[in-house]
C-alpha cells in the first residue's frame, strides 16, 4: 500500500483540503467503487498467468514485440522522474528544516534505497515497506493529534472548517470544467485505483506472487482499506492544520507562498520546542519516499528482466548462478538514475513539476490499452497502437494547453484578521518548495500561475483534471476498437482464452456460435466460461 504513495501524498492532500475544502474526500467513494472493478475484471485476468511484468501481458495478448516496447519506453521515461521526484521532496523538506543540502540527501536516500533493493529483491521491499508505513502513518497521526489538541478537539476543528467554508461534499453540478464536483472526483478516486492498484507493475506483481486467489483478493481490499484509511488521515491533517492558523493564515500573511507548504511550515512553527517531533515528521516524509523509490526500482528491475533480458543470447550464454547478479546490476542503474534525476530536479524547480504533469499524462493511456485487450477480444496489435497513440498525443495536448493557457481554480479565503500586529514569525521557514503531482495524482494540481492573455481560452483547456484519465482510457478503447474492427481481416491470430476476461471470453464464444450457426444459443449457464475457481 505504501508503494502507492509518497511524501507527496501526505502534503498534496493535507494542502487540498486546506486550500481548497473537502470536496476530495468523496473521491473515497470512487476509490471504493475502483477496488471492486479491479478485483473483478483486472486481477481474474493477471492471477490466473502468474506474471512478474504486467507488460509481459501486452506482449502475449496483442503478440506484438513493437507495442510492448511502445509502453515499456514511455513507462520508464515516468518512473525516471516520479523516482527522482520521491527523493526530492523529503529532502528539500530536510533542508528547509535543518539546512542539509538537498542533493547530500538525495544520494544517502538513493545510495540507501538502491542497496535493499538491489540485494534484497521483493521480499526486502515488502518487508521494508511494512516498516515504513508504520513510520508514516505514525508520523502523520502524531502532528494530527497535536493540531488537533492544540485546536480543541476535533470538532472544533471541524467547527472551524464549516465557519471558514471549507465543508463541502455534495456539490452535485455535472460542469466538467470546474475543478472539482461530487461526479468528478468520484471519477478521480475510481480511475486513481485502476491506474496504481489495477496496472501498476509494484502492486500487480505482489499481488501476483500470493499463493492462492482467496489469499491474493484479501490483500488486495486489505490494501485499500488501508491506503482508504491513510488518506483520511492526510485530510484531517489539513483540516486540523488550517484550523490552528484560521485567524492568522501563514498565506494571508505572506510567510509561505503556496499551500502545499502548510504542514512543513506549522511543523516548524509550532512543534520545533517539542525535541522528537521535527525529526519524526521527517522521518514519515521519508518513509513515503523511500517506499515509492524502492518499489520503482523493483519493478522496473522485474520489467527489463522478464520483457528484454531473459531470453536475450548474453543472458543465454551466461552460467545460471550469474544470471542473479543482472538483476543486481538492473537495480542499480536503475537507482542511480533516480538520484540523478533527483539532482537534476533541485535546478528545474517549477518546470520538473510541469514535467511531471505531462509524464501523468501517459498513464490513463496505458491503462485503456490493458482494458481494450482484457475486454475486447476482437482487438488486435494495430488498434492497441493507434488507440493508445491518439490518446497519449490528445492528453499532451490537453495538457500543455492546460499549462499554457488555462485558468488556475481559485483557492478558498484565507483571513489575517487576528494577527498581531505588532508581532511578526519568529518562524525561519523558507518557502522555496512545491509539492504538486501529475494530474492522475494529484491532490492540488493547478494548471497554471499566471492568467491568460487571450480572454478566449479553449474550452478543453479548461477542463477539470480529474477528466483526464477517463478521457485518455475513453480514447485509448474507442479508437483501438474502431482500429481493430477495421483492421481486422489483416490480423487473423486467435487470442487465447487466458488472456481475456472470463466473461468477455464467453460473450465471444457465443457470438461465433450464433454465426456459425453450428451450436444453438445458451440454453443455460453452465454454458458459459466458469469464473468459480478465480
């Protein structure tokens, strides 16, 4: 569960609720909605193969050695970045705090995270992961209790929120252009399961090496319970957070610069007497980091071992007790272009976080990629390319034009009235950083800082970001069906039955029947595909 989150998720969601209400937390409802689609359409279709690299899948179905390059390239460009991005925000975090150089940081982090990963393989991840939620959540937990107590109580606190403004749940407008509503982020919560818990390539290959499918499913709804229940926590967080400074905000008055820097900055302001609590903060920041960093790692090292190494004449020609010992190799490369990108990221600053908004971009394609081969059976290597094609380059678009020419969402009112004038902050944080995420991610994604010039801004533009996943899944599906159906007499490989759903597998069958006209039509169920066993 952890592997799916970073530093980013503990700052990004706690700055949402503070900046902009409460309306995300419906999003929980999308998350649970997601939980359920993936168990039961993605993983009856991973399980069953027992596959280390979800892109192995996308070779087999389409049987296309050109597709799965296609999404493997375009995979790593991302984790590239997302790696160096989990190094940089803890410890630009660190140095804002305690005046280490961010890039000393970054290479302890990598140096250290690379190590366990390379040498320990998956089970050292995992077990490292168990540790480190417990750090995160228990850093998380402690600086909500102390908001909280500081505050009054959580209903005081909650009080406060709905004075302020900051309460709002059912805003049920269908608009797709404001930034947030009931629909759409029930739409971000749903389709943000599906991208990191129903493709992702940490969490499909551990839930892949279970022993058994009642086993494998358990851990699964165990997950989201968990990451459910962490996200809860991320947003009382925020809550609690603007609740202590709702008379005097730190924005209003000019000592942070944006709101993703609230959680650093009361941590500094109000609980550096308290000897313990700074480094504890610290440490949760870098559990998340660390966790996200080693799963990357770990999968991209699963990837090229299983898609490109493998059966490779140099991996061939080696002695079988080498053979180990690539991986080792994959692992750190695979670290050490993290730190770079971690370094190169402290010089980009506002641009890395715009890059990382277009990288977001690629991930809702992929996914429509592995839903067309799950779901359609007629779909064949050309459709998947021109599909996911069209919609990789549409979401570019979208997305550029978002940056460049779209209206930043205004934030909710921040008060300095009870402010004492006659005092300033003896606070010496240095609001210098940002934490914002790639739209699929992202909690506080704004498009841009700067207003348009042109008083026209393309309708697309505007669009919310929580539609950019199902508009890039949309189009991947759409157009590789279409693609696919014309195609169709140029492909006449047969897909096999284990690379579909059970379901869409049966619903085949029985067209071909009808058109052959050699069986009758199901008279019963026991016609169908059994779907007991997973």
């Amino acid at each position: 569960m952890i592997g799916a989150m970073s530093s980013i998720s503990i700052l990004g969601n706690s700055a949402e609720m503070y900046a902009y209400g409460t309306q995300l937390c419906m999003s929980l409802i999308g998350t649970a909605l997601g939980c359920v689609f993936v168990h039961l359409v993605n993983l009856r279709v991973f399980y069953p193969l027992k596959i280390t690299s979800v892109y192995t899948y996308i070779e087999k179905r389409f049987q296309s050695r050109a597709l799965t390059y296609f999404i493997v390239y375009s995979t790593f460009v991302g984790t590239f970045f997302y790696v160096g991005l989990c190094a940089y925000t803890p410890s630009l975090a660190m140095e804002t705090m305690t005046g280490v150089p961010s890039w000393v940081s970054i290479i302890i982090m990598g140096v250290v995270c690379t190590v366990y990963s390379a040498w320990g393989g998956v089970r050292a991840v995992v077990y490292t992961d168990i540790l480190q939620v417990f750090v995160m959540m228990g850093g998380v937990l402690t600086i909500l209790v102390t908001a909280v107590v500081e505050v009054g109580g959580m209903g005081k606190v909650l009080d406060i929120a709905k004075e302020h403004g900051r309460i709002e749940l059912w805003n049920v407008d269908p608009d797709p252009l404001q930034r947030h509503s009931l629909w759409l982020v029930i739409m971000q919560g749903y389709f943000l399961v599906l991208l990191v818990f129903g493709m992702g390539q940490p969490q499909v290959q551990r839930i892949c090496s279970v022993s058994t499918w009642r086993k494998a499913i358990g851990a699964h709804y165990l997950n989201i319970a968990i990451f459910i229940t962490a996200m809860v926590c991320f947003y009382l967080l925020g809550l609690a957070v603007y609740a202590v400074y709702a008379d005097c905000d730190p924005l209003a008055t000019g000592e942070i610069s944006k709101a993703d820097q609230i959680v650093p900055f009361y941590v500094t302001d109000r609980l550096s007497g308290y000897y313990g609590l700074p480094g504890l903060f610290i440490a949760s920041l870098y559990a998340g980091g660390l966790s996200s960093y080693s799963s990357q790692i770990n999968a991209v090292s699963a990837v090229m071992w299983e898609d490109f190494l493998k059966n490779s004449k140099w991996v061939a020609s080696m002695k079988e007790e080498r053979r180990p010992y690539v991986n080792v190799l994959v692992s750190v490369i695979t670290g050490m272009l993290g730190v770079v990108a971690g370094i190169v990221s402290t010089q980009v600053g506002g641009v890395f976080q715009a890059g990382q908004t277009i990288l977001g971009t690629i991930n809702a394609p992929q996914l429509g990629l592995f839903l067309l081969g799950m779901c359609c059976p007629f779909a064949n290597k050309i459709g998947g390319m021109v599909g996911m094609g069209a919609s990789l380059a549409f979401n570019f678009w979208v997305t550029l034009g978002a940056m460049f020419y779209g209206i930043p969402a205004p934030t909710l009112d921040f008060s300095d009235e009870g402010c004492d004038p006659s005092t300033s902050s003896n606070s010496s944080f240095s609001p210098t950083f940002s934490f914002t995420e790639s739209p699929s991610y992202s909690t506080s994604f704004d498009p841009t800082t700067e207003q348009p010039k042109d008083p026209y801004v393309f309708p697309l533009y505007l669009m919310s970001y929580a539609m950019y996943s199902f508009v890039g899944v949309s189009i991947t599906v759409f157009v590789g069906a279409v693609t696919s159906l014309i195609t169709k007499p140029w492909t006449t490989k047969k897909v096999g039955k284990i690379y579909l759903h059970p379901a869409f597998y049966a619903l085949q069958k029985r067209w071909e029947n009808r058109r052959s006209h050699m069986d009758p039509p199901f008279k019963s169920t026991q016609d169908l595909v059994s779907l007991e066993k997973y």
